[in-house]
C-alpha cells in the first residue's frame, strides 16, 4: 500500500481495481461462519447495593443477557441461567481470529463494568453434554 500527500485545493479521490488475489483472500474475513455458544450464569457476590443486576457476553456484535436474577439481595445476585446452543455468526475462518469476549455486569441495559478475555480462553473441543 503506497501513501502521499499533495496540497490541493479541494480533496481528490482515487480508485482502481483490486486484484482478484486480494479479493479472493477477503471473501475468507468477510463471509460469516457459523458458532455457537454454551454459556451458564451462576452467582455474583459482593456486588454494589441491592439491585437487580444481569449479566451479558459480547463476543464482537453477537450479544446475550441474563433475565433478571432469580435471588437478589445486598452485594448478591444469583441467575442460575443456562443458554445453550446459542447460533450465531461471525465474520472469521478460526477462534483465533476471533478476538475479546467481554462479560458485562449491567444494571438494566447500563453497563458498569465488565472482564475482557479471548474467545480461544473459553474453547472446550471436546464438550460433555
């Protein structure tokens, strides 16, 4: 890729075709591949007041939330959720490429706070069910 910079009056724009080497490695990134996701939602402690708080995973834009908790109480929230075989898509070949997952504490659709882990800290390729 080849940069310059010119001092012109009004902006100029370029373009020209992209060779079919480089379109044919891009279908790879952006053709969507199927996942899914088996998440459990236990407990939380120590946590800030008496609220009813839910849990979200974010893994790019896919997202999932807890309903409410099933037992609440000061610093305590207990959901006892499992979501299984959640489908979903993204835009990546292999879990490496995937990326972060974040796990979102949220008072009502209010995040205020979160974890950041890799996808590939949570694979089990060999699941029990």
């Amino acid at each position: 890729m080849h940069f310059s910079a010119v001092d012109v009056k009004e902006p100029i724009m370029k373009m020209g075709p992209v060779d079919a080497p480089v379109l044919t490695n891009a279908k790879d990134w952006v053709t969507p591949t199927d996942w899914v996701l088996n998440v459990e939602f236990g407990q939380a402690i120590c946590l800030p007041g008496k609220e009813k708080y839910k849990m979200m995973i974010a893994i790019n834009d896919f997202q999932v939330k807890t309903s409410n908790p099933s037992t609440y109480k000061e610093g305590y929230c207990r959901w006892g959720e499992r979501l299984e075989n959640k489908a979903f898509k993204l835009p990546f070949k292999n879990d490496d490429n995937i990326g972060r997952v974040y796990v979102y504490l949220l008072d009502g659709d209010k995040p205020i706070c979160y974890w950041r882990g890799r996808v590939t800290d949570f694979l089990n390729p060999n699941p029990i069910h």
